[in-house]
C-alpha cells in the first residue's frame, strides 16, 4: 500500500519511527501550507533533506552555518556556478578552505534544521516514493534518526498541550485590562512582537497566523507565552456571528427575555 | 409549552450529575456506564452520554439541565448539547488540580461554541484538601469578572445559589446590550 496520507492523521515523528523501523530507502515528499520539504532516507538513515523555498546548494548551506562569509558566498556563487555540490565541496577541501568534517558537519545541521522544522507543520500531506534518492549531484550524509524521534517526541507533547490551552484560532486577543502593565516595558522576541502587533478584539488567532506567516504550532506557542505573561486574554472574535440555535428563547424580544429569566430566578429561590 | 436549557460541564468526576440530581424534580435521566479505564477508576460509573434534570417553573416554562459527559473521548456530545443553551455551568473539583487544565480546555471549547453567559463553579469545597477559590482562579486563569462560585454539589441549596448565580449573570448581560 502506498505510504501516504495527511499530517492531521500521521505526524512526522509517527512517520519518522515507521522509517527508522522498517529500514526504509526512498524520499519523504511533505507538502506543507507554504513549502514542500524533500527529506531523504537510505536503510532508514537520514542523508539529505531540503526545502523547495530555501537555497539548498552547498554554498547556501556554508554561508547559513558560517563557514563561509557573504563576500565568499558571492564569489563562489559567481565563479563556481557551474560546479556541482560534490565538485565544489572537493574545490573547497583541496584549496584548503575547509575541512571534510566542516562540509559534512554544515550539512547534517541543515538537514537536522529542516527535519526539526518539520515537526512544526501540523497542516499538509505526504507521501513516500520508494527507492527515490537525492540529486546526484548532491552530497548525502549518514546520519541516525532516534534522536530526532526523541525530539519530536517531546514537540508532539507540546502540541498537544497547547492545543489543550488553546483549542481553537478562530477566537480572539485583548490586552488584559491590568492597569500598571506597560508592554513597552516587557521584554518580547520579534515574531512575540509581530503578533502583539495585531492583537485586537477584530482579528482571531488565525488571522494573526497568517498575516505574521507563522503555522499553527508557532501561534499557539507564542499566544501561549504572552496568556502566561498575564498579557493578552482570550475572547470571541468581534465582528463574529455566532449561529446558534435559540429554540424556545426569546431572542428578540428584551422585555420578554427579562421577563422569562425573571420566572426562572423566583422559581428557583422558592425551591 | 416553551423550554429553556442550561448545561453542566466540566472534567471527569467533577460532580455534575450529583449538581443535577441535587436539584431536579425528576429522577435524573443518567446515562452512567461503569469505568473500564483503570487510571479513570477513583469512581465506578461515569456519564457516556448526557445527565438529563427539569425545573418546571410555571404551567408554561420548563428548565431542563444537561449534563455533559467529562471524559474527552465523549466530547463529541459537548456540541449537541450546547446548542441553544441558556447558559453553562463549569464544575470543577477544587481538590483536583490536575484537572484544572482540563476544566479550562473545557470551558474555552465551550465559549466557541456559545457566547452565552457562564459561571465557574469550585466544587466540592467542603473537603479538607480543596484549594481556595484565589488560587484556583489563578490557576484556572480567570477574569476576574467571571463567578467563580464555592459548591458543594450534594447541598441542594449550594446548588440553587449557583443556578440563581448564573442567572443573574445571563440577567446583567442582557441589561448591559
């Protein structure tokens, strides 16, 4: 049976572990709400992985874990254009630039950086195409997977908890109304202030989401602190209207809905 | 004959069903099945469906009170049940606080599917290790202009002053639109 489905269902620790156990060889394809990730397995091992959106070339992948500067980025990008990873990682090597170990090292923590950002989508599917390999021009690694399964492990915990705290992105923020707190004051990361940006009793959680370009885990995650924070509270979208179903009660009629509660509350005192 | 609902929530053993049956006219119509679970077993039988209770309050209004079932794989009956609710309670055991996230999942699931008037309840406050109404607002991360209200589900009238509590709420609420 083909092995694909939807990250909804299967996570890609779940999807990780079936891997690592069955030895597989082949390519993971996610396609998430903004990216598609390639990551790569051989007898279960991970050796390569990359984002369609990022520059996955090995020059990119130096520059990124700074073993190579901007100004040599540039000049590689010009003069070796024509070179592939394997052919520029043994010009590097030979001119004594750098090291097998630095190359291969630059290239697992990116391939690891790609895999931990993964753990992060819960929206998308996958698929598995067995046998599939990397480019051939691309250098593999070897690298196990338990630990990254540990990790993800760990993410999926998380998740799971925020979801508890905050089941739903289709509800509001509010400043609290806790005079004496002066938010200039309260030291915040950049995507926590992007998102303080737009905290308003108008936009839900998932407009926030996607104005600021986070995904569902990385909302939650920053909502969560500030709610911790005592910052920002919870509340029903604004302009938001709500369908329910008022079967016998009034809804209209205001003296008429008084009058029923009213019957309600004597009723209940003579109990 | 017109009728109205108000619905009770809230975590696994929080004392919903005894809420109802403290207060009801009729037998409540319980749909309690033994425990399998062995980490769900500090109670023999628990709610799978709905607690069902009724108020008549004149020859042509009726109360009714449903209760809904705590344990999240039943959560599936949590939006049947709010639907067109007057108001809901949320039961929480004040000597549980490892319930108290659950209390909370509950109540913000509850508050997107209604945004009708509500009021938190601290139940079973006469035992011995129950926490104190501050510090369990705190922990349940509440307005403070939300009732969190003191309950002792098996005391008939602890349970008519929540009811009248939630009532004057749904009442202020009306008169503030």
């Amino acid at each position: 049976m083909a092995l694909k489905g939807n990250l909804r269902d299967f996570t890609i620790t779940q999807l990780l572990n079936l891997v690592n156990l069955a030895c597989k060889t082949g390519t993971l394809v996610v396609e998430g709400p903004a990216d598609v990730a390639k990551i790569t397995f051989r007898e279960g091992k991970l050796i390569y992985a990359q984002l369609d959106h990022l520059d996955n070339s090995l020059a990119g992948i130096l520059r990124r874990s700074k073993k190579i500067s901007s100004r040599q980025y540039s000049i590689l990008s010009e003069r070796a254009a024509n070179m592939n990873d394997k052919e520029l990682g043994i010009l590097l090597i030979n001119a004594g630039y750098l090291s097998q170990f630095d190359i291969i090292e630059s290239l697992q923590q990116y391939f690891v950086g790609i895999v931990r950002q993964l753990f992060t989508w819960v929206e998308g599917v996958f698929h598995f195409e067995v046998n599939s390999l990397q480019p051939f021009d691309k250098i593999p690694v070897r690298m196990d997977l338990e630990n990254l399964i540990i990790e993800g492990s760990r993410q999926l915990r998380e998740w799971e908890q925020l979801q508890q705290e905050i089941p739903s992105l289709d509800m509001s923020l509010k400043f609290s109304d806790r005079p004496g707190i002066n938010i200039r004051n309260v030291n915040l990361s950049v995507e926590e202030w992007r998102v303080v940006y737009y905290v308003n009793p108008k936009n839900t959680m998932r407009q926030i989401a996607k104005a600021t370009k986070l995904n569902d885990l990385e909302i939650r995650r920053i909502v969560y602190s500030l709610l911790q924070a005592g910052l920002v509270e919870v509340i029903r979208p604004r302009e938001q209207t709500v369908t329910t179903q008022p079967r016998a009660f009034p809804k209209t009629n205001k003296p008429e809905q008084k009058s029923l509660i009213n019957r309600i509350i004597d009723r209940i005192r003579a109990i | 004959m017109q009728t109205v609902k108000i619905v009770v929530t809230g975590p696994f053993s929080s004392g919903k069903t005894e809420f109802i049956q403290s207060i009801s006219e009729i037998d409540v119509v319980s749909t309690e099945r033994k425990i399998s679970l062995e980490s769900e077993k500090i109670k023999n039988a628990t709610t799978v469906a709905m607690d069902f209770g009724r108020i008549t309050i004149d020859k042509e209004l009726v109360l009714y009170m449903f209760g809904t079932p705590g344990q999240r794989r039943f959560d599936f009956m949590w939006e049947i049940l709010s639907e067109g609710m007057l108001g809901f309670i949320v039961m929480v055991d004040s000597a549980r606080p490892e319930t108290f996230r659950e209390a909370r999942y509950i109540l913000e699931t509850f508050r997107a599917y209604a945004p009708t008037p509500y009021v938190v309840t601290a139940n079973k406050q006469d035992l011995d290790d129950a926490w104190d109404l501050e510090d369990m607002r705190f922990a349940l991360r509440l307005d403070p202009k939300i009732k969190l209200l003191p309950c002792v589900a098996h005391d008939k009238n602890s349970v008519k002053k929540i009811l009248l509590e939630l009532l004057y709420t749904i009442l202020a609420e009306m008169e503030a639109k």
